[in-house]
C-alpha cells in the first residue's frame, strides 16, 4: 500500500512536477488564416477605394459636373455685374432727378413769392 500512496504523492502532491498544457494551432492553420486576413483586408480596401463603381467614370462624371458649375458661375458673376453697373447708372440718375426736382421747388416757391407781392 505504501508504493501506491507514493505514486499518488508524486503525481499529484506538492512535490509534483508542474505541467502547462498549452494549446497551439499548426503553423500551417496560422499562415492560413494570416492570409485570409490579408485577402479580406485587401478586397475591403479596393471596395473602399472604387466604392463599387469604376473610379475612371466618377471622375469624368465629376469633371462634367464641375464644368457645368462653373460656366454657371461665370454667368451668375456677369449678371451681377451687369446688374451693379445698372445699379450705379440708376443711382446717378435718381441724383440728378434730385437736384432738378430742388430746383424747379425753388424756382415754383420764387415765382409764387412774387405773385403774392404784385397786388
């Protein structure tokens, strides 16, 4: 009995060798799955970047875009100018209606002092 107590002893007691049980994958599972990772992060950087269309096509479509904007602008901006020229005649004009209209006010309020003053 005492042999099989000291068996006992000597594998599960305190004097016992200790064991780590390490689980590990093949190295052929880790280089497989390395590169399904690296195939996966490749063909969501190349959706990312096309964005599901041909990327020649947007940016034609793009540079269209942008012309039509921009012939627009131009438009817009020579309107305005033509606009702010106007502007500036009309308001010339308004000055000078001003200053004709004063007159003739004085030249009316002249003329009406000297009918009053005649009888």
């Amino acid at each position: 009995m005492k042999p099989v107590r000291r068996n006992i002893r000597r594998h599960f007691g305190l004097t016992a060798k200790q064991v780590a049980v390490r689980s590990r994958r093949p190295w052929y599972f880790q280089w497989a799955i390395a590169a399904l990772f690296v195939a996966v992060g490749y063909l969501v950087a190349y959706w990312q970047l096309t964005g599901g269309e041909n990327v020649v096509a947007k940016l034609r479509q793009a540079t269209l875009e942008n012309q039509s904007l921009q012939t627009k602008f131009i438009q817009v901006e020579q309107q305005l100018k033509i606009e702010q020229a106007s502007q500036t005649n009309l308001n010339e004009e308004l000055k000078l209606v001003h200053d004709e209209n004063i007159k003739l006010k004085e030249d009316l309020l002249f003329y009406k002092n000297m009918v009053r003053q005649k009888p």
